[in-house]
C-alpha cells in the first residue's frame, strides 16, 4: 500500500487503544502520544528497503538513514556469515523489497534497533530511562510494523511471511496503483473510514456515558471491535472484482480530502476535550 494507506490505517487501528489512556481518570497522555507516534513511525519503516525515498525519508528521514544501513547490514551478516546454506533457508537474503525488512525476523530486529537507540540517547538527554515510556515505544514501532505486514498482505503483491525460512505467502486483490487508467482501488480508504468511524464512536459513546473508559474490560471491548473490522478487511481484500472496487480516481481523491477533513476536526475536538480535562 502507499505510505499515506499505512499511515492512516494503522493510526485507525492502534488510536482506539489509546483512548483509555487520554480519557480515564488518571490520564496519560504522554504514553499515548508515544505510543501513537512510534506506531507511526513503525507504519513507514519497512518500506525502507524500496531502494527508493518513500514516505519515511520524507517524514521521518533520521529513522530511514538508520534502516537502509540496517538493512544493509542484514543483508550482508547472511552472506558473510553464509546462513542460507548452515540454517538450510528457502531464500537468499538479499537487497530487495519487500525482502527481509518485510518480514517479522526484520520487523523484531528494526523495531528493537530504533528502541534502544532511542534509549541511549534519551538516557544521556535526560539522565535516566522511564521504562514505562521505553515499553509503550517498542509496543508502537512493533505494532506499526506488523501492522504495514497485514496491510502489504491484502495487496496482489502480498507478504512472505516466513521469510527467509519459508515459502508461505499471502496475498489479495488490492491494487496500490492504478490497475485501470483512471480507475482506484478505493478499499483502503474504506478501511480508513471504517476504523476512524469506530475512534468517534467510542469517544461518543464516553462523552455520552454509555461506556466507561475506566472498566477494566475497556480493552477487551476495543480488541474485539478491531479484530471484527480487521476481519472484514481480510475478507474484502481478497474479493477480487474490478466493477466493485475500482472507481473514478478523482471522485476517490474527492472523497480522501473530505475523510481526512474530518478527521483533522475530530483531532482537534479530542485536543480541546483533554485541554478541558486538564483545567
């Protein structure tokens, strides 16, 4: 998927969980801000191996000049150290998209990298290590990255999902491009959709007092919801029918401005709300 696609789908996925931290009656608002953006930042990091300048080099250019040497030097430990042959792997590790940083070996190795970079720095800023916040940073980058996994793997390109050890893949009917002169796969967009309909609903449903961010069944709640409307993603994006899903890539573009329009306004009512919260 395109970099904006990851972006938005797992800030859809991954804000619901927050809400308790922003809202309850201890709030913890820096946790979710961590959280959030690392997960951000973990939606990106694996496409630094597209030999290319995506959408990390752009936002996140300090994180993209640490993956590409990190992937570099994957790349290379498998040679040198010649893995395929001694560990008996399906794969030769090489320079590649969609290779080894698109794999959970990689996701574990690059989210655990940024992590502990982040740790030292910040011990010899601060002086000290909140473990807490070094927890939900890695909790971010790690669910990010799969995240961008699950999402490449509803694309016709799909994920190798045992890479470099197997030969399992999976894949599905999204195109990221377009398949058709004019034409666009609008299902990531109504997975976006999906999932920031469901953030306002339970922020509604708070505001209301029909449920209690404070329960301890809250996130129970939120995983059920999530894994329902991951399901239905799953589901979609393997129905392959060019008549259903692609449309008029302008009206798409139409309707991405507007969904994003809302979902700006919806940022700054939560922003007012903690304000409000606070005094």
């Amino acid at each position: 998927m395109l970099g904006k696609d990851h972006v938005s789908i797992t800030l859809g996925t991954v804000f619901p969980f927050t809400i308790p931290l922003i809202f309850s009656d201890n709030p913890q608002p820096v946790y979710a801000f961590c959280v959030l953006v690392a997960a951000i930042i973990g939606s990106l990091t694996p496409d630094a191996d597209c030999g290319g300048k995506p959408k990390l080099h752009y936002d996140f250019k300090i994180v993209y000049d640490l993956m590409v040497p990190l992937h570099k030097l994957i790349v290379f430990s498998f040679s040198f150290f010649n893995l395929k042959e001694k560990m008996n792997l399906e794969y030769v590790v090489e320079e590649q998209h969609r290779g080894v940083m698109h794999s959970p070996i990689g996701v574990l190795i690059s989210s655990f990298v940024l992590t502990l970079l982040t740790t030292i720095v910040g011990y010899f800023i601060f002086h000290g290590i909140n473990a807490t916040l070094i927890g939900f940073l890695f909790l971010g980058l790690i669910s990010g990255q799969f995240l961008h996994l699950l999402e490449d793997s509803c694309t016709v390109s799909g994920i190798r999902w045992l890479f470099p050890f197997g030969t399992g893949e999976l894949k599905g009917s999204i195109y990221t491009g377009n398949k058709i002169e004019g034409k666009k796969d609008i299902r990531p967009l109504l997975y976006r959709i999906s999932l920031l309909f469901f953030s306002a609903g339970l922020l509604i449903l708070h505001s209301l007092g029909a449920i209690d961010v404070n329960d301890s069944g809250i996130y129970l709640l939120i995983f059920a919801f999530v894994a329902l409307i991951w399901g239905l993603i799953f589901l979609t994006a393997k129905i392959d029918n060019d008549n259903l899903w692609m449309q008029d890539a302008k009206k798409v573009r139409e309707l991405e401005r507007a969904v994003n329009r809302i979902g700006k306004q919806d940022t700054v009512k939560k922003r007012r709300n903690l304000g409000n919260k606070r005094l």
